[in-house]
C-alpha cells in the first residue's frame, strides 16, 4: 500500500496452478451474454443480501425501516435486469441506500457519512471504506491465486488492462460481511476516533497508527470462523472466500450452479 493507504500492488510467486480448460470455461462464460449477466445478477444478489442483512441486525436503531425498504425493492429487480448497465445501475441505487442508512448505525458525530467519495476519500468513513476495500481486494486476490481461476477474467466488472477485476467481484459479496461489519466493530467501540485521520485540503487518510490499528482487526477477522452449515465444520473467513472461488469453478464447470455467499451466522 502506499502512503496514502491505497493498493499499489502484490509480490507473489510464479503462477502454477493453470488450467486451460478453465480459462475456456471462463471466457465463455463472459463472451455469452446470457451465461455473464447469470453470474453478474449472482453477485450483486450476494452483496444486496449481505448488506440488507447489516441492517437488519441494527433494526432497533429509529429510521432503517425506510431504507430496508428500499433495498428489498430494488432487489427485485435485479432478475429483469437484462445487461451489465442495468445491473450496475440497480445495484448503484442499492449501495446508496444502504450507505445513506450508516448514519444510523454509527454513534460519533465525527464520522457522519454524506456520500461514498474515492480516489481520495473526502472524510473519514471514506477512508475506512478505501482502505478497507483495498485489504478485501488484495485478500480475494490471494485467494484466487491458491485456484486456478484466472484473476484477469470478470463478470459484473469490465475486464480491462492491469486490473484483477475477478477479485472485484467476488469482493462485493464480503464487503459488507467483512469490511463494513468491521468499520462499525471499531468506531462504536471507540477503538479508532479522530486521532488517527490526516486531514489536508478536505481530503482524509488514516495515520500510520490508524492503518495498524485496522490491519490488525482485519487480520484478527480474517483467521476468525464460523460453523459452516453445509460443510459443519469452522472455517475462517478467509477460507469462506477460497469456498466461494470454488463454488465459481464448479459453475463454470457445469458441475454445481453458483450461488453467492449469504451471511446466515447473525
């Protein structure tokens, strides 16, 4: 990561588990626009449940109804949605509900959330969540590389030049599951506050402190796990995201039909 916080890139050993008749498989999942925009409505369908889900377990707090609402209708219409832009479009109108009700999860006046601003981030709930991300991607990246999944080969994210979109995409499902479950763990304990933010020119990063203090929480997370209802036995959170690169290869093998992640354990 540089200095501030973002992904710069990853040092991992040469490439060995490659398999040609998986990248075929992958490619024609993406070239066929029926076999794509199944796996793209997958994905935004696991990271809409996650994050209603979020919600759901803070229903106490005065105000989520309306935006639970929206969220469950917008849901609906992610089956219609018959191309990439639609689906991006419904799954943007998602996310903003679902950020517009962070307000009322989070208890600190300084963290107050108007809008999700990237590239850099405007206050400090952006920072967390760029920062957070870029942990989430580079974790899913590592996953991916124990597969012979081919990371360059995406779905709901446009392939392009220099990007490990695949880890976009299955990034979605545990940000809310993993990255934002986390933000709100450390800000209503009080374990990060103003301290660690770097402020300059309405622009906000998190301190070198603020970057350990996360990087341990996330670690601690990650090796954390849960009794998995199908498998019972405990998996960490880190082996759920290799489970969910494997669910995608038997898929795109034709062997199982892929279905997303959704959070059963609170």
């Amino acid at each position: 990561f540089n200095y501030y916080g973002f992904y710069s890139g990853s040092f991992y050993p040469r490439e060995f588990l490659n398999s040609g008749r998986l990248i075929v498989k992958q490619v024609e999942n993406y070239i066929f626009d029926d076999l794509r925009i199944f796996l793209a409505r997958k994905f935004v369908d696991g990271a809409s449940y996650n994050m209603l889900r979020n919600l759901k377990t803070y229903t106490s707090s005065e105000g989520l109804n309306i935006y639970i609402e929206a969220i469950e209708s917008e849901r609906t219409k992610i089956e219609s949605c018959m191309n990439i832009h639609d689906l991006m479009a419904c799954e943007g109108h998602i996310r903003n509900a679902y950020y517009n009700a962070w307000d009322f999860i989070i208890d600190d006046e300084f963290f107050g959330f108007d809008r999700r601003t990237k590239q850099p981030p405007e206050n400090a709930i952006n920072a967390l969540i760029s920062f957070g991300n870029s942990m989430l991607y580079t974790t899913v990246l590592s996953e991916i590389y124990k597969t012979q999944l081919n990371p360059t080969i995406s779905y709901l994210h446009e392939p392009s030049d220099r990007r490990f979109s695949l880890a976009l995409d299955i990034a979605e499902i545990f940000k809310p599951v993993i990255v934002d479950r986390l933000i709100f763990k450390i800000i209503n304990r009080g374990q990060i506050s103003k301290e660690h933010f770097i402020s300059e020119l309405n622009f906000c990063y998190l301190s070198e402190d603020g970057r350990k203090l996360f990087v341990k929480e996330f670690d601690e997370l990650m090796r954390s796990s849960i009794r998995h209802k199908k498998l019972n036995r405990n998996v960490s959170y880190r082996g759920l995201i290799r489970l969910e690169c494997y669910k995608l290869i038997k898929h795109l093998f034709g062997d199982e039909v892929y279905n997303p992640l959704k959070v059963w354990w609170y």
